[in-house]
C-alpha cells in the first residue's frame, strides 16, 4: 500500500488538526461504509475457490478420499470437510 503526502491532499487546518493527535506517523484513513467491495469483487479469486470448490466436490462425490484431496489440492482435511459440507448444503 502506497501513502499519500497529508500536505498535498489536505487544508493545513486540518493537517495541523491531526498534529494534535499523532505527529510523523503513519495513518490509516479507512473508506467509508458505503464505498467498500466485498473481498474477491476487483479480481478472479472468488470465482475461482468456488469452482475449485466445485471440483472438489464433485470428486469427493466419484470417490476420491478426504486425505486425497486434502493432498491434491494442498489443503488441510479440515477445510476439504467443510468444502464438502457448504456444497453439500446448495
């Protein structure tokens, strides 16, 4: 994550308002409510753990193990357990 310099985007009212709190730190300024994306909406990724899922359990369903899986797919038999069970449950 890159900074923006407070001098270049802010009145110096504000910045010097700040300066009462926190002087030569770094700040997080998080977006509002109302702005923010749900994770995996800017790339691909959601749509690809759910067709992975997808994958996982129709294999699980033509009987390849948990463990086997678990193996293939470099995840714990925990998390193929509960791929399982939330497709099961759709």
């Amino acid at each position: 994550m890159s900074y923006i310099a407070a001098k270049e985007v802010l009145p110096t009212e504000i910045i010097e308002l700040i300066q009462k709190y926190i002087e030569g730190e770094y700040i997080y300024i998080p977006k509002k409510e109302s702005n923010r994306q749900a994770w995996g909406t800017k790339t691909s990724a959601r749509k690809e753990i759910t067709l992975r899922n997808s994958y996982i359990y129709n294999e699980y369903l033509n009987g390849t193990s948990r463990g086997e899986l678990a193996e293939k797919y470099f995840l714990s038999k925990k998390s193929i357990d509960r791929i399982i069970l939330k497709e099961k449950s759709k």
